[in-house]
C-alpha cells in the first residue's frame, strides 16, 4: 500500500538549486513512507519514520542555511527563513510529543507547509546560490 501525499516535480517544487532539491524530494519520500504507514495502521512504523523525518529535516534546513549565509543571501531574509525552519520543526516535535496516532491530515497539513515554503522562501535563495 502506497501513499501519495506529496508528489515531487521539478517544475512545480525545484528551486533551481540541486542539493536542495535533492534533499526536498527525500523529504517528499519520507513523509509518503509515513503516509503508507499511517493507511496500514501501523503506528508503530510511523514513530519511527515521524523520528526520521524529523532528523532528515533538521539536517537539511542547517545544509541550506549554511548554504545561504556562505553565498551572502540577505541578512533579513535569511533570519525570517530560520525562524520559519525552525518554527515548522517546532510544529513537527509537538505532533511527535502529542503522544497520539499520527493522521494523514496531520501528514498532508505538514506537507502542505513545506511545499508553500518551497514555492514561497525557498525559490528566492536561487539567485543568490547560484549567482
């Protein structure tokens, strides 16, 4: 059983930037991975995989924020691009802390932020990246 919460297109979810969008579509991967877990009912395996995409995301919001400061992006932005990172991290550890099964509404809810994120924070870094 396999569910698709986020679909990855480059055209709809790139940011021009291939070591973000490398990571972005393993994040994608993540969150159908905890999705099919949730439509089998094992709350278990979505614990774990919650855990994981926790920590996959953590990652990948540092490696771009490094990312961002060493190529001279925007001081103002990049401190809004942080807060947001960090807030949305806040969100996940809370659904992880609510000690509760874990629905595909909450999954879509978070899928739903991080590609808006994407299409709205993170498409802006790319000149700056890549120039």
């Amino acid at each position: 059983m396999s569910v698709k919460i986020m679909e990855w297109s480059q055209s709809a979810n790139g940011t021009g930037c291939l070591f973000a969008d490398n990571e972005h579509q393993t994040i994608f991967d993540f969150v159908n991975q905890t999705g099919s877990a949730v439509e089998s009912g094992n709350q278990a395996k979505v614990v774990d995989l919650l855990e994981d995409t926790i920590d996959y995301t953590v990652q990948h919001f540092s490696s771009e924020e490094r990312m961002m400061e060493r190529k001279g992006y925007d001081a103002l932005k990049l401190k809004n691009h942080k807060a947001s990172h960090a807030k949305f991290i806040g969100s996940l550890r809370e659904l992880q802390a609510a000690k509760r099964d874990v629905t595909l509404d909450d999954l879509k809810g978070a899928a739903a932020w991080f590609i808006a994120h994407i299409n709205n924070e993170d498409k802006d870094y790319e000149g700056a990246i890549n120039g």
